[in-house]
C-alpha cells in the first residue's frame, strides 16, 4: 500500500512549494519511493510461486470490487522498472523551465502512484480503476505543456487508449455476471473460471484490443508516433518508459490465461500483427528525419518484438519478454534523453540540422553511445539477452517467423547509427560551439542509464531470477 499512497503524498505537497522547493521535494519522494522498493525486493522470496505482501481488503462488496494488491516476480520486475524509472523522469526535468513546475511534478508523482497501481492490483475492476487513473496525468502533462497541435494529439491519444480500456471492461463485467454465482473480479477466480470456447475467444479479443492500443500493436499504433512527439520530453518518457508496459503486462496477467479455452488461430493472428509491427514501424524509422519520430517508431518496432515473444506461450518467450521490458524502458529513456539534451541546445530535433556534436560534447556522445548500443542489443549490453531469448522463442514456435522477427537486429543497427552519425559525427552545421555542457543532473541521468545497460547486460540473471517462478506458475495456468 505505500507503494500506493507515498507517491500522493509527495504529489500533494509538492504541488504547494514553488520552482527550486518543488523539485527537491518530488526528487525526495521519488528516492524514497526506491528505498521502499529495495526493501521489499530484499523481503522477496524468489522461490515462492506464491503471491507476496498480499492483502484484501472489502471496498464495495455488492459488487465484487475489494482492494486486493499484491507482487509476485513479474510484477515486481515492473514495479522496479516503475520506481527507477519515475526517478530518472523526475532527475531529467531539473533543468526544464516549464511553467508552474509544481504542477507537472506532482502529476507525475500521481502517475507514478497510479502505475504502481495497475502492476499490484489482483482484482480486475481494480486493475481497470488504476488503468485509467494512469491515463488522466499523462493527458494533463501533455495537454498543458505539449507542443503544437498538442490539444488535438493529446484529444486522439485520449480516445483510442478510452476505447481499448471499454472493451477490457466489458470482458471484465461479462466475467462477472457469467461467474457461476460467485460475483467477484479477484485474479484467483478468473483463472479458474470454465468458460465456452466461444465466450474465450470474445473476451480474447476484447482483452488483446484493449492491450494493443496501449502497447502499441500494429495497426492500433496511430496515435503514437505524434503523441511521442508532441510530448514533452519527460511525458514521452512516462508513455514509451512505462506506461506501454501495462499493456504487455495486462497480457500477460490477464489476457493469456484465456488462450487455454480458444483457438490457437487467434494467437496466429496477433502474432502475424506484432511481426507486421517489426517491419513496418523500422523501415518508417529509418525515413524519418526528427530524431524524437525515429525513437517513436522504434518503439513500436521493439514491442512489436516483445509482444510475438510472449504469444508463443514458451518459457524463453516470455521470461524474454519481461527482462525486455525493463530493458526497453530503461534505454528508451535514456533515448529521449539525449534527444532532449539535443534539441535544448540547437534548438531543433531534425537530423539534417545537426553533426558533429562529438566536437563539442564527448562526456555526452559516450553517454549516448552505451545507451544506443543497448537498444540495437549488442552484447553485454541490456538488449542482447532479452532479444536473445525472443527470437530464440519465436524461431522454435516458426521458422518463417523467426527469420522475419530477427529482420529488427538489421533494421535497428541501421536507423539507430545512422541518428548517432547524423547527429555526433560528419560536419558540424553550427560555426561556433553552442552546444554547451550538459549539466549535473544531465550527466547523472544519463550516467545511471549507462550504467543499468552494462550491468543488466553482463549479470541477466539478476532480473530473470526474479520472474522465473511466476512465469513458470502463468504457463501452468495457461497449460
């Protein structure tokens, strides 16, 4: 529950200090939010296939909806992924001088709580509730200091997330009126709910639309590419950091215990989506000329990737598509990072304007280095291994499949190095230095990030060992 409530609490007095206060403030709570989060890994037992730090408490009984949170190791990785994550988010828009900077602190605290929400939760209404309550921050924090076009990008993002999340809650509501008397929405008894394999395959579909928006899945990904761009740089990082996650979670804790009633065609079909997603979103990322656009499409790409590891129902599939998770948060922060730290200075996101940045700022360009190097997943970085066990997964479901999912390592190498030669090496457009030295809290930042690329790619295990018997619990339920 604290997990829940330090972050409001942070929220509320942040929001009534002013600038420099506010900042202090919410980077505090944001530290001691990891502190908590340390403490309860260190009470983890990872051998326990059992539900930790479980608690039930009645809400409005008439209807089913009790207050039931608790962690086992897949949604401590995402809790982990949550708290560093925020922490890094709130670390990077010290030097921003957005106005009232109270205001967008405490709604990404209150975003922070609200995630935190949809990873603990074990009753599904609960689930949905925390879902959305993540939804209404992210819209403010664009609505208010996006950039052009913002009100209407930001008014799309909204819809298509608003209609996913309906067709999850009618699943959830037919769920609950076809309960066999038993009228609640606790985890426990949707896993052992006896359904027809009709009724499985619409509420399948229900569940996978709902998840594919958030994540996103082609061809549900088109409010993506702009909303990441209109974005400011610490929202863009809330979306592709963390919030994407609740949709490959919310399949992974919600969605897949149906695939045991249904046809595997269904899966067939959303796995020809996300490998569709691959290709497409990387050739697009490729095109692109705003270094903010290239990271969107990138994204897509990867998740794309993530989403086909899991559906094939495998251990490597899905421990893969976990550790990828954390992975993909992590060095996609770390992207719109740098890009930031960019366009602060120069004043523009567009590649051709740029080059020869190394000149100028060579802390930056090794920085920026490591963390790209993880997302094209070279080894010893963070990427390697997630990739490693998702192709590995996808090859052993499909040869075919296989081969076109492991078309992302090229296509990643070629639109992530052709940003890093366009905006660090060649000829330097700018006669005199402007681009000024990255500040302290730039450099920690991105020093941290560099730092969870190397060790997580060296030492895999330390979050594989955490997942590994809840995924071996979830393919029990699934089987």
């Amino acid at each position: 529950m604290i997990l829940l409530i330090l972050p409001v609490i942070g929220a509320i007095l942040t929001y009534f200090f002013k600038e420099k206060t506010a900042r202090i403030t919410a980077l505090i709570f944001s530290i001691v939010q990891l502190f908590i989060n340390g403490y309860l890994l260190s009470q983890f037992d990872f051998a326990s296939a059992a539900i930790q730090f479980y608690s039930s408490y009645k809400w409005f009984d008439e209807i089913g909806l009790y207050f039931t949170t608790g962690i086992d190791g897949i949604a401590m990785v995402m809790i982990i992924l949550t708290n560093i994550a925020s922490f890094l988010i709130i670390l990077s828009s010290w030097d921003n001088n957005h106005k009232n900077i109270n205001s967008f602190l405490s709604l990404i605290l209150i975003m922070q709580s609200s995630l935190n929400g949809v990873f603990l939760a074990y009753n599904g209404l609960l689930f949905y509730i925390f879902w959305e309550l993540a939804l209404i921050p992210i819209y403010f924090i664009t609505g208010m200091w996006g950039g052009e076009n913002r009100i209407k990008i930001t008014f799309k993002f909204f819809i298509y997330t608003f209609l996913g999340s309906l067709l999850m809650l009618l699943a959830f509501i037919y769920i609950y009126i076809n309960s066999n008397g038993i009228n609640t929405f606790e985890w426990e008894n949707f896993i052992n709910l006896e359904l027809s394999k009709n009724e499985s395959t619409i509420l399948l579909w229900a569940f996978f639309i709902a998840f594919a928006v958030k994540m996103p899945i082609f061809p549900f990904h088109t409010w993506q590419p702009d909303t990441y761009s209109v974005a400011p740089a610490q929202g863009t990082m809330l979306l592709s950091g963390i919030m994407l996650k609740m949709g490959i979670f919310g399949m992974i804790r919600w969605m897949l215990p149906l695939a045991k009633n249904t046809c595997s065609c269904n899966l067939n079909i959303f796995m020809i989506l996300a490998i569709a997603g691959i290709i497409y979103a990387a050739i697009i990322a490729i095109m692109q000329n705003d270094i903010k656009r290239v990271i969107a499409w990138s994204s897509i790409s990867h998740v794309g990737l993530i989403a086909a590891g899991i559906l094939t129902l495998s251990k490597n599939g899905i421990q893969g598509g976990i550790l990828q998770m954390f992975n993909h948060g992590i060095n996609i922060i770390g992207l719109f990072m740098a890009a930031e730290i960019i366009e602060r200075r120069l004043n523009t996101r567009s590649l051709k304007e740029m080059g020869g940045l190394a000149l100028y700022a060579k802390g930056f360009a090794f920085l920026f280095m490591i963390v790209l190097l993880g997302s094209v997943a070279v080894p010893l970085t963070n990427g390697f291994t997630g990739e490693f066990l998702l192709l590995n997964s996808v090859f052993n479901y499909s040869t075919i499949w296989g081969v076109l999912s492991g078309l992302t390592i090229i296509f990643c190498a070629v639109y992530m190095l052709r940003v890093y030669q366009l905006a660090m090496f060649g000829e330097s457009y700018h006669k005199e230095n402007i681009f000024s030295k990255l500040s302290w809290s730039e450099y920690v930042t991105l020093g941290i990030i560099a730092c969870i690329v190397i060790v997580t790619g060296v030492f895999p295990n330390l979050l594989l060992n955490i997942s590994d018997i809840s995924v071996n619990s979830i393919l029990t339920i699934i089987e």
